[in-house]
C-alpha cells in the first residue's frame, strides 16, 4: 500500500533526458515506484494531469540560516518549489559563534527560540523547529575569523589560524557540510589566500565543498575566479562560485574569460561549478560602498569613523573617486532601520537624495549613519545578456542568494529582492517560454547538478529508493509575482510539494505539515 500516488503527470526526472508521462510511488519518505501505477493500491492520490512533476528544487545558495528557526514554513521558498536550501553562504554562517563575532544586521534584530554557540547546539534548535524544506549548511569563514581574531585588517597568526582551523573541524564533524567565503566584506577582505587555502584543506580532508563569495565581482572579476579555483586546484576540495556575475559597465566584457578560467579548470579535473540568480540586480548591505579601510574593527568602530566629521569627509571622497558620476542611478534602497527612514524603502536612491535635500553619496552616509549600518540596497549593475550565458552554462546551478520570506509574521516587515520569492519560478517561466535553456535541463540544474556538487545522497532524481522530495506545478501558470516595488508576494503555480514524503503544500496551499532535515 502506497502512501501517496502522483497520477498522470508529466515527469522530468532530474537527468536531464526528455520528460514522459509517469505515476510517482511515495511510502514514507522514500519513492518506491515510477511509472504505470493505476492498479497500485494508495491512501492519497494527486491527479497530476496536464502538470510537471520534478524533483524538489535546490536552492544552492541561501541565507536562511537563522530565519528557518523563527518561520519554518519557509513560505517563500516553498511556494518556488524549493525542498533544499543550501545555507551559511558568503562567508556568514548562523553558527559556531564565538567572541566578538556578531551575526549579520538582518539576522542580528530578530528574536529567536533559543540560544546556541556551536553548531550542535544549533542543529537541536533546527530540529525542534522542523522546518519545511531540508537544510545544509556551509561554516563561514567570517563566522570562524571574527571568532578568532576580532574584525582587525590583518593576517591571522599562526595560533589564531590553528583556532580556525580546530573550530572548522568540529563544525563540520557536527553537521556542517563545507567551509564558505565572503571576500568582498570583513573581516574575510583582509585574509591572504594562504589563510583561505589553509581552511580549504580542512574542508578537502573532511571530504566537503568549498564556496566562495569572491573579493572581486567587477575590474578583478577574472583574477578572483583564478584565486577561488586554486583553492580546489592546491587541496583538492570541490569549488563553488557564488553568484556568478560581471558588476559594472566597464566591466561586462570580462565574462568571456571569466568562464574560460572556470571550463579549463573543468577539463584539468578539478571540480568546480557556479550558482546564479536570474536578476540583473545583486542586493546587500548599503556600506559595501564604503572603502575596504573603513570596514575594519567591527560595527562599533565603522560607525565611530562615520560619526567622526573628519573621517567622514575622507570616506565620502574616496566613495566618490571610485564611482563613476552616473553610477548613483544604478542603486534603490531596500531595507531600512530607523522610523523617519521607512519612507525610503524601495526608493531610487536618487529620489531619496533629492527628498533628503543632499547628494548621493551623502544620502548614503546619512541612511548608514542614522540606520546604524542596517540598510540593505539593491545595484543595477549588471548585463542581461551576460546573465543568460551565465545561466545557461551546463556547470552553473541555481540559487535565490536570498533568506527565506513571508508575506506575515516576523519576517514580512523588511523590503528584500524579489529574488527571495521568485528566483526558480522565474526560471521556470523562462524555460516554458523558450528564453532559456529547455525545461528538462533547466531542472536538471535545479535537481541531480546541485544534489552531486554538494553530495545530496538520494536527492535530486525521481527514481526508485530515492528520498521523495517532489514538485507538482502548473506550466500555464507558474511565475514569480514579486518585484522591486513590492517584494512580499509569493510565487504562482507550484500546487504539491513533497519533502522526505511528507505533503507540506497540497493544492496551493501550506498544510502545517513539514518533513525537512539537516542534510550533513
């Protein structure tokens, strides 16, 4: 006896092969049968017809870590069809936590079910909450370095680098599933590549994956691929590059040779692939702007540096002299923090200045200043084009580089991309569409790609034995429906969704039912 049959759908494996009409067999947390199943007696039935039956999308590169344990429903990766959120990206993971390392501003003001400094202590708090999607999750090098040494613009000695290393072992031992990178911010900006090589051999010997945001995403975009592969290159760890893009105008004609560092890196063995999200505009904190010496010693001395009259004239000259004039009509403002700056959430930020009565750069370091670094922006900086190669390539995967949202609760009062609800049924809709890759291969990269890069066993495949995470979706209506303006709405067309067999969406709708787990 059956569980749970899917009837009359059709069935893309995951594989990448063309799709056919197929039953899907469910007991327990496992699929038992694919194919004709209609004398197969079962407790529930789906009727499945005229829809897409797929595996449970992986949504590599995450940031909900902290958001599963206060909104485990995960609406809006749900309602995307996202059974697997790969967490502890960038360099910011929600554990171990140590002294004086802080969690990041967006995770830093919420109020959560318990405390906990390792990751063991984390994973009982996961697994009390029991969210709806599975987890992995990835220790930040950020995370470990502010733990070790504080936020100081300087090479960790050897003591503080074999702490690292220690703690990374232990996080990894207790449930983390590979090491990330988050270059471009502190303290990880100040980090040699030999302190990074360093922790990628602990990461290589426990047999996990290594994921980098890198120090460059502009001018040193292809010296930065070179710096992050060569981390797989000299320990043998499998590489990934996070959200891969060219940032910058002058910048766009670089992703040829971007990708020819990555495919010959390919062909010598080593083991690298890329995520990437179908927007043209990345999202992150406002100070990103701010030069790298500023960003040093943590958030009580960058704000002493932007309070300080004197320091402040030197940050906002040396933001101007590495802007380009026209660059400011390529940022919106996005989350805010003070209440006579809510006004501004979702606003050009060239309206916002004229509001404000100041320049650009001023509006900048007035909303860092008074939002005590907890503005989040959006920069339209990227080309189109350039993301459909990106996306199309057969190496690169997708993620929403998003935490999770919902149109309620705790999480619904921020202004986030519109990424965190619509990144896969965007893609989605491309596909169907025909402006991208076909749907088999779309789902491929959604599916079986993710799950072998970060070593999901039995995930990713419809097939016999595997673990029952299942997609039912409409192909006339699947969409995303957020956007900059107004983000909060979740995805259209996404009916069923199975996590480790369990039926946590049913018909559009969320049932209180979730079956996720670490997957370590």
């Amino acid at each position: 006896m059956l569980d749970l049959k899917i009837t009359g759908g059709t069935l893309y494996d995951g594989l990448g092969g063309s799709p056919r009409l197929a039953d899907v067999g469910i007991r327990g947390e496992r699929i038992t049968d694919v194919g004709d199943l209609a004398q197969a007696e079962s407790r529930a039935t789906v009727d499945a017809a005229g829809k897409l039956v797929c595996p449970g999308f992986i949504d590599a590169h995450s940031h909900s870590d902290t958001y599963l344990l206060i909104e485990p429903t995960a609406d809006s990766k749900l309602y995307q069809g996202i059974t697997t959120e790969v967490v502890g990206n960038c360099g910011a993971s929600a554990a171990p936590l140590h002294e004086p390392y802080r969690l990041p501003s967006d995770w830093l003001d919420k109020t959560y079910p318990g405390v906990w400094h390792s990751v063991a202590e984390y994973r009982q708090l996961l697994e009390a909450a029991q969210p709806a999607p599975n987890t992995v999750l990835l220790i930040g090098h950020n995370t470990l370095r502010a733990g070790a040494m504080g936020y100081d613009d300087r090479p960790a000695t050897d003591e503080e680098l074999v702490v690292m290393q220690r703690r990374l072992v232990q996080a990894l031992d207790e449930g983390g599933a590979g090491f990330s990178t988050g270059l471009a911010y502190a303290p990880g900006m100040f980090a040699p590549p030999e302190e990074v090589e360093a922790l990628g051999r602990v990461t290589a010997a426990a047999g996990k994956i290594y994921t980098s945001h890198m120090r460059s995403e502009g001018r040193r975009l292809v010296e930065a691929v070179r710096e992050t592969i060569d981390v797989g290159r000299r320990t043998g760890c499998r590489v990934q590059v996070s959200h891969l893009k060219t940032a910058g105008k002058g910048n766009w004609g670089l992703i040829d040779a971007a990708l020819a560092e990555i495919e010959a890196a390919r062909r010598e063995g080593v083991e690298v692939a890329a995520d990437r999200y179908p927007y043209t505009a990345s999202c992150t904190d406002l100070d990103i702007l701010f030069p790298d010496w500023a960003a040093s010693g943590g958030r009580a001395a960058v704000l002493a540096r932007l309070r300080d009259p004197d320091t402040r004239r030197r940050m906002r000259e040396d933001i101007l002299n590495a802007r380009a004039e026209d660059y400011w009509a390529s940022v919106r403002i996005g989350s805010t923090s003070h209440p006579e700056n809510r006004r501004f959430k979702g606003q050009p930020l060239l309206d916002v200045a004229r509001a404000l009565d100041m320049a650009p750069v001023d509006a900048v370091l007035h909303l860092t200043d008074s939002d005590n670094l907890m503005t989040s922006a959006f920069f339209f900086t990227m080309s189109e084009a350039n993301m459909w190669k990106i996306l199309e390539r057969p190496y690169v995967m997708f993620g929403s580089d998003a935490s999770l949202r919902a149109p309620h609760g705790p999480l619904s009062h921020d202004h986030p991309h519109p990424r965190a609800y619509g990144s896969f049924t965007r893609l989605l809709r491309a596909a169907l569409d025909g402006k991208t890759v076909p749907v088999a291969e779309l789902v491929r990269k959604a599916t079986a790609f993710p799950a072998e890069q970060f070593r999901l066993t039995d995930r990713g495949v419809l097939a016999r034995g595997k673990f029952a995470d299942v997609v039912v979706l409409d192909p006339a209506r699947v969409r995303e429906r957020a956007d900059f303006g107004d983000p909060h709405q979740l995805s259209d067309g996404v009916e069923h969704v199975l996590v480790n067999g369990v039926h946590t969406l049913a018909r559009g709708k969320i049932t209180g039912q979730r079956g996720g787990r670490l997957l370590a």
